[in-house]
C-alpha cells in the first residue's frame, strides 16, 4: 500500500492510500496579537484619583483598540469598581477638575524668565493639562491658559521670534 499526502484546496491536506483520498484533514488556527496597555496595578474603589502607583503597563491580548499610556490617565478619576490587572480606557475615567467654570483662580503669565500672577475667574473648567478660558476683570480681557493645580492657570508667552504658533 503506498500513503501519501496531497494538498487540498483552503489549506487542508488529504491523506491517500494507493492513489485514493482516504481522509482530509482541515487544521483551523487563531491569530492572537498582544499590546502593551494600562492595567490597574490593584484593585481600584470608585473614585480613586489616579497615580502612577494605581497603574503598571502589561501585555495584554488586544482587542483592537489602541494601548493606552499610562500618563495619559495619571491625574484622572475611576469611574467603577476595577479589579487588578484590569485593562483601563480613557473612557472609564473622569476629569479631575482642578479649575471649575465660575470660580475664581490665579493665572500665572511667563515671558522669558519673568512671571506675572493675576486674579481672574474661570470662564472654563478643566482638569491638569487642559485648555482653560479665564477673565481678567483688571485689564477686561479673555486668556487661555493650561490648567497646572488646584485653581491655578499658566499661560506661557512664546519667545521673541519663536514662529511656532
């Protein structure tokens, strides 16, 4: 008796015995592809506001979504109960608002090596490293500025002849 394999159409292989095909084999398989993500480094309460120490990078199976960085959340707040090592997207999250619309605040302007503070109030809110509008009711005037803590604006003059803007 002579045995042999062939191929067969969408990848299967045959099995012949004297020139017959006496059984086909078909061999599926799954494509896992794995990233690089933010975990929850211990099971996280509601509420909790984010620290580096809450989160840890780990090598997860994808789903498709982007990995998401670990600065990127720092500064946030967990909307629901997380148990470690749980994936955590920007969207189970919440701003941590630092700088609330209608209160008031102090803007720290920067040129160079001087900085001016002033009182203004919040047009906007917004939480650490967001864009806020804020009124400076001394000079009548409305600036943006990035939200650096608690109540507190930084607006930083670009430098003589820096066209980066």
């Amino acid at each position: 008796r002579a045995v042999g394999v062939a191929a067969h159409p969408l990848g299967a292989r045959a099995i012949e015995v004297d020139g017959r095909v006496a059984k086909v084999v078909t061999v599926g398989y799954r494509v896992e592809q794995f990233v690089h993500t933010t975990v929850a480094a211990h099971d996280l309460t509601p509420g909790t506001l984010l620290t580096a120490g809450d989160l840890t990078l780990a090598r997860v199976l994808s789903n498709g979504r982007p990995a998401v960085d670990v600065a990127s959340l720092v500064g946030r707040k967990i909307r629901a109960a997380t148990p470690r090592g749980a994936v955590i997207f920007p969207e189970q999250t919440l701003v941590n608002v630092l700088v609330k619309a209608g209160a008031g605040a102090i803007l720290i302007v920067k040129d160079g090596g001087v900085a001016l503070t002033a009182d203004v109030v919040a047009r906007t809110g917004g939480g650490l490293g967001d864009s806020v509008t804020v009124y400076n009711a001394q000079t009548n005037k409305l600036l943006s500025g990035i939200v650096t803590g608690p109540d507190q604006v930084e607006l930083v003059l670009p430098a003589e002849g820096d066209d980066s803007e």
